[in-house]
C-alpha cells in the first residue's frame, strides 16, 4: 500500500529571531517537531517518521546554519526529498539587527557565528550566509515588532491546516514613517487618500472605529482602487499557487498606521476572503502615536 509522502517545513532564519517560538507552535498544531537537525539527516528523519504503521503527515525541522558545510548539505538533502516526492517548504525568521542585538543582550548569551567579535558581528555574517536561503523561503516573517502572540497567530494562518489549493495571506498596515515591513511581497500605499488625522473629531479615533471606516472608505477614489486591488490579488493568487507559492504577506501603508492602512487593510481583507483567499490582518503601528 503507498501513502502520500508528508507534509515537511523547514523553519529557518536568524538566530534569535524566533525560530523556536515558531516551532513550539507548529508543535501545537499537531506537527512532529525536530529541533537543530543537521541537514544530511532530512531524508532519514522523513523516512523514520513519515512512512510505516507510525506514519506523520505533517513534519516540522529546524535547521539553522551554524555548520560550514550547511549549504552543500542542505542541497543534498533537498534532491534526495525529491526524488521521494517530497517537497518541503521553508519558512524564513528574520529581524532587524538592533532587534536582534537587544534580545541577545537581555538573555547574555553570545550569538553562535560571532567568535571573538561583537553579537553584531555574529549577526552580520549570519544574515550574508543566509541571503540566498531567504531568496528561497516560502514564507518570511520578520518578528521584529511581533510579540509571541503575533507570532504565534502568523504561524496558525499559515500552517494550520488551511486548503492547501488555497492561498494564505497575511495583511499587515503599517506606518511609512515607521518603514515598509521587510517581509512585504506587496506594498499598498493608502496616502493618496485624505487623512482623518486633520479631522478633529477623528483624530483621536482608529481605522477599527466605524466613523473613521466610513470616512476612509468614502472617499472619491477608495473604493474604485479597492475594486482593482482585488482583482490583482485574485489575479496573483491564481499565478502564486501555479507557481507553488502559498503564503503572501501584503503591507498596506498610510502615514502614521493609524487610520487609513488600518481601514483598507481590514476592508481588503475581507474582500479576499469572499475569494476564498484566507488572511490574517495585523495593525504592526497601532497605538504607537
């Protein structure tokens, strides 16, 4: 008797930019979780756990990038997956240096690729030896302004048991002042629209409020852009699953975060969701004015 082959993610990305709190919660939604494999041993480990009487269908593993030869494996574990019809995705943990840098000092712990230098050392030579994985990853999550929560509602949209036919998007507003989200695969910008924020009485108020939604959405040019918006992102899901891309993270941008993007990011969101397009939407810079 055949079974399908697995399931199988591979959570990558920087050293403490979460990748253990990821799989804590891959762990929770069911996944068979192997932490720090070294790469040469993807193959066995699928083959162990993912055929016979006590066969997984889903199958997480963290590889981090902490051995010379980590590439050259990595590849050769990957074309041996294959050849058993195995095709992994990855998932990319990332965050901003200062971010990174903070979170070491706070546990006083040295980053693992840093020697004698500085943790901004360790840090730099990691991100360059991990540029071309990044390229590859299905899913990027940048932690840098997520709490465990955050995080943790990312990683349940994305891998927790979603139609696989069936894009996941996560739309996340944000504030330009703040910078564009790193991990964006699209970017809206929502500063052609007047701003609430001149408006006395809305001031104060947020894009989740209904007099500011109102405001926003009736606007002479929101709802045509909305109306061609949606049909892009129908259009590019088509063309991102043929392709094999099941994640997409779309950054909806006003000035401050605060009104505009949070408005049509929330309106965008359930617009797709009328496509069957499922979405997870954040506010990253809500309530930091």
């Amino acid at each position: 008797m055949t079974t399908d082959p697995p399931e199988l993610v591979l959570v990558s990305g920087m050293s403490g930019a979460g990748r253990s709190a990821a799989a804590h919660v891959l762990e929770d939604l069911g996944w068979f979780v192997v932490d720090n494999l070294p790469p040469e041993l993807l193959p066995t480990i699928v083959k162990l756990v993912g055929g016979g009487d006590r066969s997984v269908s889903r199958i997480a593993v963290v590889v981090d990038v902490r051995s010379g030869s980590f590439f050259a494996a990595l590849q050769g574990a990957l074309e041996a997956l294959r050849a058993r019809d195995v095709r992994p995705m990855l998932l990319f943990l990332e965050a901003g240096d200062e971010v990174l840098v903070r979170r070491y000092e706070s546990v006083r712990r040295p980053h693992p690729l840093q020697g004698d230098g500085r943790v901004l050392d360790g840090i730099a030579r990691e991100r360059e030896a991990l540029r071309e994985l990044r390229a590859d990853a299905d899913l990027v999550i940048d932690t840098s302004n997520l709490n465990v929560h955050q995080l943790a509602a990312k990683i349940v949209n994305a891998f927790g048991g979603a139609d696989d036919q069936a894009l996941q998007a996560t739309i996340v507003s944000f504030g330009y002042k703040y910078g564009i989200p790193v991990d964006a695969d699209l970017v809206v910008d929502c500063r052609f629209l007047p701003n609430p924020h001149w408006q006395p009485e809305l001031r104060p108020r947020t894009g989740l409020d209904p007099e500011v939604r109102e405001y926003v959405l009736k606007q002479e040019d929101a709802l045509p852009f909305l109306d061609q918006y949606e049909g892009l992102v129908t259009l590019l899901a088509r063309g991102y699953l043929r392709e094999g891309k099941r994640f997409a993270t779309i950054a909806v941008g006003c000035t401050g975060g605060k009104h505009r993007s949070v408005a049509m990011a929330e309106e965008l969101g359930s617009r797709l969701r009328e496509h069957g397009i499922g979405n997870l939407v954040l506010h990253r810079d809500l309530g930091r004015e």
